[in-house]
C-alpha cells in the first residue's frame, strides 16, 4: 500500500554529498514503489574531521537538538542523524541522541551508525572492510570500537585517505572508491562499509555487490533503510541501490 511520509535528516553543515544522494534513494522508492515520501534537511556546524578537542566538540548535543526541532516544525515522521561520529565517539553517543531527540520531539530517531549496525548484525558479519576518507587516529578509532562489539577490521580489512577539512572529501572521485573497495575485499571480509556520509559512494554499491559477491553498507544508505524500516515501510523490491534494502522487513 503507498505510504505519505516526511523524512528529517541532520546534515553536517559542510556535508554537500548526502542531500542529492538521499532524495535520488527516496525518489528511487517512491517510483518503483509507488510511495508519496518527501525529505525534508537540517544543518548544524561541522568542518573538520578529527580527534582534537575543537573538532569532537562540534557534535555536543545542544546544537544538534536545536537542528532537530526545526525538523519537528515539518512535522516530520522521523528523525535520522545522516553522520558517522559515533564511530570515533563511541556508539552510546548516538544511542543517546536518539532518546534526547524523541524526548525533546517526540518523533522517533536513529543514525547511519546505529542502523549500519543494526545492518551487520542482521548479515551476521563478523570481519568488515572499512573505507574512509579520514585520519589515522580517527580510523584507529572507528575500528577499536567496532572490536568491542565484536566485529573485526583487520589488518588488510581497512582503508583511510587522511583527509581532514570536510569539504574536500567529496572530491574522492569513483574509481579511487573502486580501488580500495576492491582492495579491503581482498582482506576477505563479511561485508564493506563506505563509512563516511561525505563520499559520494552509495550510487556505487549494487556495482561492488555484483562484483564481489557480498554486501556492501554505505552510511547514507543505512540511515535511510532504517528511517524507512521504522515507518513501516517494505522496501524489498527496490532496484539500484544494494541489497541492504531486499531485507527490510517491516518493523513494528
């Protein structure tokens, strides 16, 4: 049956890859499956990507709920964090703002983090290749927490192009995302991540998947998947856009 939703998705203010991405998934649902589903953005200050104290500060809570109250003025039927923090800050800080998020809202929410995970756990993956355009310290970050929950990124499984200022990651062109695709596969993983919501990779994925033979999670395609899941929302019959949407089962 068509379902009429509004979807809410915090950006990173410097972040110009995610909104044209998000809206060609969203137009892709609503034609092949009939659906009236519109997105609907929110910006708070983000502009450098590191460990220093003045970059980690830029996702403290208050700005990002001011951000998420505007969505609520849209009336929106989800809240999704389009960003990927949590996977240098600890995966509780988005578990977190989602419950500060639906408390100061009252629209339920989650995160391309929480639902790459939720994603992982649903293929049962245990060894994950991870590509980011980020640096060394924040990559060695990103994968000791995913050690802890039990998800392996070893030696071979991983790849990092230390880029810093944010706007310049959307200058990381295909076929260099072809490239360390093809090479943390050959670490013999489970599964990718494109895990950076500032790549310009999730129109890619269904190409990896067929090439490779195993699936591949792109952060702005997890958060969307999740939003839509959450809603309700059966996306199994979507073409272009990898296999992560073939197992949506509706979530009630």
């Amino acid at each position: 049956m068509p379902r009429r939703l509004r979807l809410g998705v915090l950006v990173p203010s410097s972040n110009t890859a995610l909104e044209p991405l998000t809206q060609a998934i969203v137009n892709s649902i609503n034609t092949q499956l009939g659906h009236h589903i519109t997105v609907h953005f929110s910006r708070f200050a983000v502009t450098t990507i590191s460990l220093a104290p003045s970059a980690l500060g830029q996702f403290e809570l208050p700005p990002i709920l001011a951000a998420a109250e505007l969505l609520a003025h849209a009336q929106v039927d989800v809240i999704g964090w389009s960003g990927t923090a949590a996977g240098w800050l600890g995966f509780d800080k988005d578990v977190a703002l989602c419950e500060e998020i639906e408390k100061k809202t009252r629209i339920k929410a989650t995160t391309s983090v929480l639902a790459l995970n939720k994603a992982l756990e649903i293929w049962g993956v245990k060894s994950l290749g991870l590509v980011t355009p980020y640096v060394d310290d924040v990559q060695a970050a990103i994968v000791k927490n995913y050690k802890a929950i039990g998800v392996e990124i070893g030696e071979g499984m991983e790849r990092h192009l230390g880029v810093q200022k944010n706007n310049d990651i959307t200058a990381i062109g295909e076929d260099t995302l072809d490239g360390l695709v093809d090479e943390v596969v050959a670490g013999k993983v489970d599964a990718v991540t494109t895990f950076c919501t500032n790549l310009i990779a999730a129109q890619r994925v269904e190409v990896w998947e067929e090439t490779h033979g195993l699936p591949v999670f792109d952060t702005v395609a997890t958060v969307v998947w999740d939003m839509l899941r959450g809603c309700g929302v059966d996306m199994a019959g979507l073409e272009g856009w990898g296999m992560i949407f073939k197992k949506s089962e509706v979530v009630h």
